[in-house]
C-alpha cells in the first residue's frame, strides 16, 4: 500500500508541475510576443529529438539492469550512461561549430549551446527519474519533480523581468532548473550510495556500446513520433514565418492539456484492464473502454465550448488565431488520447510489432497529407486537418487490432 502511495505521490507531482508549466504560458507569451515565441518553439522541437539522441533511450535498460542484476549494477549503468550522455553533448556542439563555420547556419552559438545544454540536463532528468522510481525513492523523487517546476517558472520570470523575454534566456532558465534538481538528487540521494566498480560484470567499452545499441535501435521508432509531432512546425516556418509557428506552438501547447490528464488517467487503468485480460473477463475489458472513451469525448467537447471564452482573458490579441487552430487540433489529441486506452491490450498480448507499425504507419499518413498540403494549398489549418487525420489513423488502426485480438482470445477460451 506504502508503495502504490508512493507511486501516486510521484504522478501527482509530475501532473502538478507539467500545470504549473501551463499556467506559465499566458507570461511566455505575453513577454515573448509572436515572433520570439515562435523561435522557442522550433527551440523546443530540437530538445525533443536531442534528449533523445544524448540519453540513448537509457531510462529503459536501467529498470532491467535493477531487476535482472541489482541495485550495484543499476547505478553502474546510470554512471556510464551518463558520461555517454555528456560526451555525446560535447560532440554535438562541435559537430554544430564546425557546419557553422562553412555553412554559416543561422542560429546563434548562444543559443545552441542552451539548446544542447537543456537537452542534456533533461537527459539526465530522465536517468535519474529511472533509478528513483525502479528504487522506489518516491518522495524525494516527487519533492525534485515538483521543485523543478517551481525553479523553472521563477528563473523564467526573474530572467525576463530583468533581462529580456527571449528564447535564449527561456531555454537558459529550464537549464539552470533542471541542472539544480540534478544536484539535489546528486547531493541527496545518490552520493550516499556506495557504487562498487570493481563488482562491474562488463568493462567500461562494453557498457557504451551496450547503451548506445540500445539507443540506436529506438531511433526509428522515437524518430517516427517526433517527425509526426513536430515536422509541421518547420515546414510553417519555412514556408509562412516564425511568428505564425509562435501562434501555432500555443494551439499545440492547449490542446496537449487534454493529452496531459487523459494520460494519467489511461494509466490509472492500465492494471484494471491487465487483470480482467488475466482473467479472460473481456466484458469489463470492452465497459472500461467505453466509459473511458466517452469521458474524453465529453471532457473534449466541454474544453471545444470554453476555450474560446476564456482565451481573450489570458492571451494577447496576437495568439487570436490560436484559437481556431486549437479548433482544428483538439480532434485530434482527443484521437490520440482514445488511442492510449486500446494500446493497453495489445502491450498485454506483446503486441509490440504491431503497435510499431501502426506508428510509423501513422507517420507515413502525415508526412503524405504534409506534401499533398506543399503541393496544393498552404494553409496552418491544413496542418492542422493533416495531424488530426494521422491521429485518428492511428487511433481507429489501434482500436481495429485490439477488437481483433479480443475476439480471437475470446474464442480460444470457448473452444477450449
């Protein structure tokens, strides 16, 4: 019971402190204006794929290397991934100088340098993060989580108050948040842990390459969603400007606050629905779905009725048409929020295979509908038919699956 409070406690301080991050939006975006904001978010689009690329997806192996091994061998494995994590940012940034200075690329070195250093920071976050929860150090695990929004919002305000409302000090207050939650989780918990060295079951090499096989081999599937999620805001900016991707990035930002509970609330079902498939009771299998799918229609609708009321009271009159593109986007969260639900059947049948198809599946459908949009008529509100169009792709492809392997597990029980 202590366990499953702990775990709660955890979830509870991550949703907090991803709302707080929401509630910051009507500041960034009344210090930033359109333009700069804009800039932020083709900022935050490298970050994604960057925290990708430095951490080697290392937060998956290291739950294993705890169970499978042990505690020694968990903390060995964050040790390396970690130093990896810091040589692979390095290089990066010199891979970055050096087309800079024969290609004369446009991005200032400042701001690369923040967009590496916040990549990296968060990289860690998500190692560290990793440990704690496979550990079950919860409560100092949600006290850094919790700080850490805190400490990004008050740097964020501290930096534009008395500097600028740049992206460049943006990027720099998420780093200087994340890097102090790292030292506390450093200072706190993982300095008074004894790692044994000598106990290591690989040399040092053989650890590097472990990680970044592990790493490289996710790629095509962490590289599918990122080119689904974010494509579109480079193709805004090349084609309209970087101030139509500011008012665009704001649509995105709403519209992900259905994302954000829908999420918590799919995995709060998760055990629910892996028991009942345990027990062959698909009937409550298929209820749990469907009373999980009209409340996302239902909350959706409400949050399509008051937003546009309530976005005068919180927005500069230059986001304005944030609105009608939120419009356009939220069928398509609410898509990938119904999606969520029936992936849980098929992670229960090892699916994998196929819920890797259905991804990438779905990236194809949106790259498509990007182009055919090239091609015929240019237009935000295009984009944003085309993100709800893959979204629902997906959704309708996942759910199509999970009835089929309900129904095919449904009749093996009654002919046996």
């Amino acid at each position: 019971m202590k366990k499953l409070a702990g775990a709660a406690m955890l979830s509870a301080g991550d949703i907090l402190g991803k709302l707080i991050g929401f509630l910051i939006l009507p500041y960034l975006t009344s210090k930033m204006g359109v333009s700069e904001y804009g800039l932020l978010t083709l900022y935050l689009s490298f970050i994604q794929i960057l925290i990708i690329l430095i951490s080697f997806s290392g937060q998956g192996l290291l739950p294993v290397k705890y169970i499978q091994e042990n505690e020694n061998a968990s903390l060995i494995f964050r040790h390396d991934n970690i130093n990896l994590a810091v040589f692979s940012s390095v290089f990066i940034l010199l891979v970055f100088v050096f087309f800079k200075f024969f290609l004369s690329i446009n991005i200032p070195f400042y701001d690369a340098f923040f967009i590496v250093s916040a990549s990296l920071v968060q990289g860690i976050n998500v190692i560290n993060l990793s440990h704690l929860r496979i550990s079950q150090t919860y409560k100092l695990a949600s006290i850094g989580q919790f700080s850490l929004s805190v400490l990004n919002v008050l740097f964020t305000i501290v930096l534009f108050s008395f500097l600028d409302g740049t992206a460049e000090y943006r990027l720099m207050a998420v780093t200087l948040s994340f890097l102090l939650v790292q030292l506390f989780y450093s200072c706190s918990i993982f300095s008074k842990l004894n790692v044994d060295f000598s106990k290591r079951r690989t040399s040092k090499r053989q650890s590097y390459k472990e990680i970044m096989l592990y790493g490289i081999s996710l790629w095509p599937h962490h590289g599918s969603y990122w080119i689904k999620s974010t494509v579109d805001r480079f193709f805004i900016a090349h084609y309209m400007s970087v101030a139509v991707v500011g008012v665009y990035g704001l649509a995105l930002q709403l519209s992900s606050i259905l994302m954000l509970f829908f999420s918590v609330i799919s995995q709060a079902f998760q055990p629910f629905i892996y028991r009942y498939l345990n027990e062959k009771d698909f009937l409550s299998v298929k209820r749990i779905q469907y009373i999980y799918v009209c409340f996302v229609l239902f909350c959706a609708l409400v949050y399509y009725i008051v937003t546009p009321y309530a976005f005068p009271y919180l927005f500069s009159h230059k986001f304005n048409k944030a609105v009608l593109y939120f419009n356009y986007l939220l069928p398509g969260t609410a898509f990938m929020c119904i999606y969520y639900i029936y992936t849980h059947v098929l992670f229960f049948y090892k699916r994998n295979k196929i819920i890797s198809t259905i991804t990438a599946s779905s990236m194809l459908v949106h790259l498509i509908g990007i182009f055919c949009v090239i091609l015929i008529h240019i237009s935000v509100e295009m984009f944003c038919v085309v993100y709800t169009a893959s979204s629902a792709f997906a959704c309708i492809a996942t759910a199509y699956v999970c009835s089929k392997n309900i129904k095919a597990m449904r009749r093996s029980v009654n002919d046996s």
